[in-house]
C-alpha cells in the first residue's frame, strides 16, 4: 500500500475510532484527540486532571478500541522497581525464572506517577525511554507499539515526589483534563446509573499501527514548517538573542531540542488525522500547547502576576 493510500485510510479508521471511543467517554474530545495523536506519533503523554474525571476508564476503551493490550499500575510510596518491571523467581527446578511486570503491555496507565520515589519513577522511564528493561543483568525488548499515559493529581502535593523536568521532557504531551460541561455531565450520569454496557469493538492490530507510525515519519515537512517549529522553541529560551520580552521576564527556563522534534512529529500526525499530505504552520501551533506547556519553567514573578504557560505559548505564535 501506498503512503498516499495508507494516510486515506489512517483517517477513516480514525474517524471509526473516534466513534468507537464515544460509545463509553461522553466529551472530552480535545484530550482523546491528543492522546491518540501522541499514540500515532509513538510518544508518551502526561495526564493532568483531579480525582473522578474517568482517566483510567478513558485509556483502557481508547487500548480496547485500539486492540492493545493494556495495564494499569497504581503508584504509591512503597512501590519498588520490580513491582513493575518484573523479578526473578527460583523454579521447582531450582532455576532462575523471569517473572514479567505489568510494565510488558502495549499501554500503560501510571496512575499518579508523582506518588512513588525517584527510584522506581526511573524505572518507568527507562522503558519508555529504551523500550526495553534490564533486570538482573538481562535485557528485556518490550512488544511495540509502547505507550505510556502517566497521570498527576494537581491538587494533592503532600507527600508526592515531583517529577525532575529532565524527566517531564520525556513525555511528548502534558494534556489537562477538566470537568465535563453541564450538557456532558447529565448524559454521563444517564449512561453510567442504567444497566447497559457498551461493548468495544477493536478497529485495529498491534503490527497495523506501528506501521501507521511509520507512514507518519514518512510525511515530508517542508523547510519553512521546521524553521518555524525550531523558531518557536529558540523564543521559549530566556536571555537569548531569540527570546521574546515575555519570556525573558516570565520564563526561568525554555524548551531544549526535543520539544522541535515533538512538534513536527505531532503537527504530521495531527495532519495526517485531518487527510492533508504534509504539515503547515497551523498543524505546528494545534499541537504546541500540549507539547511546551511542561518545559516552560516560570518564575515567581510569572505566579504572583497570574500569566499561565498557555498565554506565553500564545504570544509566541
């Protein structure tokens, strides 16, 4: 199949997908919609949202829909490294014998990430980063496609180990879920107190989608699209010749080099969704405020005055 072909019907299987997805998850279009760019683009995406707002229930129909296998791993303080990676046990032939953690699935829902030590934080991290696991010495390929959805409570701060921004770099987006609107929240409560259960049916196979993935890198970007992306990060940077006057004032510290990888990556993903052959700027900016929102570090001065990553991002369209 052609790449012409092959990105026909990328977006009727989408638009499939989508309506297999509204089936259970009333709303929330946007943030599915990011999620599933981030899954096409082969990234990891960051979940922000308070308690009760269906996080998990959203990832395991979007896995269901996708035919992935998925697991979900609640973090805790407790939580070791081999609790998600695995451990080696002796077998009744006294042998060493590995024991796969919930960490080997297609995708992976890290219930509040920010719960549990550094230590097995970079464990996770690590997969994601390699898609693969060393335990005991011995290398573990993890099955492809690899996602994982990581989710952090804005609230709740006592007690929680927040992620170092060397390690928020590593997730493509940082998506932020809010309440449903009144219309959507009536119809939730309909679905979710009747004796219904909407059954999923998956529109794709593993193989099919890393192979979407690489129709998706496939897509040529033309030279100005790039510049402009690259343009767009260089600003983020305070106290460079590039950076705007609201940055240098508001921003402690700005995007680094994978940000203007992440951009493009998403603005052919998210172009590729709408049919089109090729990004253009509009593509860049629909993907920037999930990409920049988490490597913008705002100073004091930025908190006390009010000015969300958002409104930066903005004035640097």
């Amino acid at each position: 199949m052609s790449d012409v072909a092959a990105i026909e019907k990328l977006v009727k299987k989408y638009a499939d997908l989508k309506k297999e997805i509204a089936k259970i998850i009333i709303g929330q279009d946007e943030v599915i919609d990011q999620i599933l760019i981030s899954i096409f683009s082969g990234g990891h995406s960051l979940l922000v949202g308070v308690p009760g707002l269906a996080k998990t229930l959203m990832v395991n129909t979007i896995a269901q829909a996708l035919g992935l296998d998925f697991k979900r791993i609640q973090f805790t303080p407790d939580l070791m490294p081999s609790d998600i990676l695995g451990s080696e046990i002796l077998d009744e032939d006294r042998h060493f014998k590995f024991i796969k953690g919930p960490i080997f699935a297609n995708i992976i829902l890290a219930d509040e990430i920010n719960r549990t030590p550094p230590k097995t934080q970079a464990a996770l991290l690590e997969a994601m980063q390699e898609r693969a696991v060393t335990v005991a010495g011995h290398h573990y390929k993890l099955n492809l496609p690899y996602f994982v959805l990581a989710t952090q409570n804005p609230i709740e701060q006592e007690g929680t180990y927040p992620l170092p921004e060397a390690q928020l770099d590593r997730f493509m987006f940082a998506i932020n879920l809010d309440y449903p609107t009144f219309d959507e929240e009536v119809q939730v409560v309909k679905i979710t107190t009747a004796d219904n259960e909407a059954k999923i049916n998956p529109l794709f196979v593993a193989e099919e989608l890393v192979e979407f993935q690489h129709v998706i890198r496939r897509i040529p970007v033309a030279d100005n699209v790039i510049e402009y992306a690259v343009n767009m990060v260089s600003k983020t940077r305070p106290n460079t010749k590039a950076a705007s006057e609201l940055v240098t004032k508001y921003i402690d510290w700005g995007a680094g080099p994978r940000a203007s990888q992440n951009l493009i990556l998403a603005a052919k993903t998210h172009a590729a969704m709408q049919g089109k052959f090729s990004p253009d700027i509009e593509n860049v900016q629909a993907v920037a405020n999930s990409i920049l929102r988490h490597r913008l570090i705002k100073n004091y001065k930025a908190d006390a005055e009010g000015i969300t990553e958002e409104h930066i991002i903005k004035s640097l369209f």
